[in-house]
C-alpha cells in the first residue's frame, strides 16, 4: 500500500492512537501507576487543544519538513463532519492536521522522527 496516498482522515485515525502509546508510555515513566492520575496527565497532552497548540509551536518555530507541513495541511483541510464541544473548529483541524503527520511518520516507519516531535511536547509540557 502506498501510504502517502491516504487521505488526511485516515493518516489522522492511525496518529491519534500512535501519539496516545507515545505520551502514556512517557507518564508511566514517570512513576504514576493510579489510573486516574494517568489519564488527567495524559490529556495534558492528548487533547484536541494541547495538540493544536504543539502544532502552532511546532510551525511557529520552523521544526517541520516541507514534506510534514503538506501531510499536517491534509489533515487539517479534511472535510470532518463532527466537531468536538469543548474546542473552536479551527483547533481542532489544527489537532487532526498533527494527528495526521503522526500516522504518516509511523506508517512511513519514521519512528526517530515520531520521537523527536513527542520529545518536544514533553518539553513543552502539554498544554
């Protein structure tokens, strides 16, 4: 399969799931082991807003390849048909458009490249 044909939905369904192992893995390193605790530092990072703000950090400072940028605009200009509740519609394009560079990267094997970006919103520190 030719994974750079996907189309920006699809590139997004496998990055969510892929950034989501990524950032439990890292807060379980931490030493948290009560679920609750996990999942509330989790969503520091996982959710629609802490996602669109990465993505503005990540574009703001020039951390991504041309080749990311067209792949995080796929996903971005996807025609979705639910919008999340708690978050504007343009943040939550901005999450899907990062969510998509995520599953690109994976399905392309870039799993270094993944690391980096997921170094970075440690560093960050969520939102």
């Amino acid at each position: 399969m030719d994974y750079k044909q996907l189309n920006g939905l699809t590139l997004a369904y496998m990055g969510d799931a892929v950034y989501e192992i990524y950032i439990r893995k890292y807060v379980i390193s931490l030493g948290y082991s009560k679920v609750n605790e996990l999942h509330k530092r989790v969503i520091k990072f996982t959710s629609g807003n802490a996602q669109a703000v990465l993505m503005h950090s990540l574009l703001e400072e020039n951390l991504l390849t041309e080749e990311e940028i067209n792949i995080f605009k796929r996903g971005r200009n996807s025609h979705v048909h639910t919008q999340r509740k708690n978050m504007n519609i343009q943040d939550y394009m901005d999450a899907t458009g990062f969510e998509a560079v995520i599953g690109y990267l994976y399905l392309m094997e870039n799993i270094s490249r993944i690391e980096e970006i997921v170094e970075y919103a440690v560093k960050k520190g969520g939102a």
